[in-house]
C-alpha cells in the first residue's frame, strides 16, 4: 500500500541534534539536516520546524539527556559534596569520550556562537548554560560550603565544565581533562575541610 514514508520522531531529532552539535548551528544548512534526518526539506518544515525551531528542540532535548545525568550525579551533595562534583565532571568526561558522538558541547558551542544566532535562539542557549550554574549552585549550597563557598564553586565548576568541551574540541587528551578536574576538585576538597 502506497502512502507517506513514515519515520522516527526520535531519531530524527537525534540525527538532527548530532549535526548542529557536530557543525554548529551558523555552518548547518537545510541540506545538512535533511541528509542527516533523512526527510527531505518540506518534511522537515512540517514535522520538525524550521531551522530555528529545529535547533531550540535540539537544545532542550540534549539539556534534558545530559542534564538527568548531572542531577544524578550532584543527588549526593549534601552529605558528599567533592563526590558529587566529581561525579558530575564525569558525566562530561563520559560524554567526550563516547566515539559515537561529537566532540565538545552542543550548549558550550551555542553560546560561544550567540552573535550568529537569532536573539531568541540565543537567549534559549544562555538558558541552558544557566541551568548548570544553577544545578551545581543548588547542589553545593546543600553541602558543606558556606553559600559563598558554594556560589563560587558553582560558577568555577560550570566554567571548568564547559572549558572540558572546549579543550575536547581543540584536541586535549583525556589525561589533560582529567588533569583539570583534577585540580577543581582538589580545591574544593579543601574548601570542605576548612
């Protein structure tokens, strides 16, 4: 029976997300999402949105993936504060590890790129940067850290956090990333003992 080609909303969503995290929003065209999706270009406008539209469902849909896994991993903060932190960092390190995916961080590259991106696509992107500071904000503040410690710690910990993908874009071995959390987390080793 002849009909419409049915597809996966799910792994093209994937497939799409994959391509802006690999290529960026500004240097992902329509053809580019098309071949990745596999849905030709008035299919895309009718299921996913246009490029903007896409783009802001791709942005929410790896906040949400990465984002159970950072809560997972901070959920012992308040009796276990350097675990949790170093738990979330190996959430990310994970991430850049995994072969299937692309290197770096599709909300750390967003935002580095805001002055491509429409003022509604960036300001959703500073959002997303914003829920890690808050997520990790919220955790520390749990913990054993004074609310200056833990809003200090917080922001450090997203910046370490996003300068991973960076340098994990760039090249940087995983023994050099492992080398940065490293040092954050021996800080705040210390700072939970003072």
């Amino acid at each position: 029976m002849a009909g419409k080609k049915q597809f996966d909303m799910d792994t093209a969503l994937d497939a799409a997300m994959i391509q802006f995290w690999r290529d960026g929003y500004a240097d992902t065209s329509l053809d580019d999402l098309s071949r990745a999706t596999g849905l030709n270009r008035s299919s895309i406008y009718s299921s996913l949105g246009d490029k903007d539209t896409l783009f802001l469902r791709c942005l929410d849909r790896y906040a949400a993936r990465y984002g159970e896994k950072y809560e997972a991993a901070l959920s012992c903060a308040a009796s276990e504060p350097v675990a949790a932190v170093r738990a979330f960092f190996d959430v990310t390190l994970e991430r850049i590890a995994d072969p299937e995916l692309p290197d770096g961080c599709l909300i750390a590259q967003s935002v580095m790129a805001i002055p491509a991106l429409s003022p509604s696509v960036a300001a959703h992107a500073e959002q997303k940067l914003g829920f890690q500071r808050e997520r990790l904000r919220a955790a520390l503040k749990a913990g054993r850290l004074t609310d200056q410690d833990g809003e200090a710690f917080a922001v450090h910990a997203a910046a370490v956090n996003q300068s991973l993908a960076v340098m994990s874009r760039a090249g940087a071995s995983p023994a050099e990333l492992l080398a940065v959390v490293g040092v954050t987390v021996d800080a705040l080793s210390q700072a939970v003992r003072a």
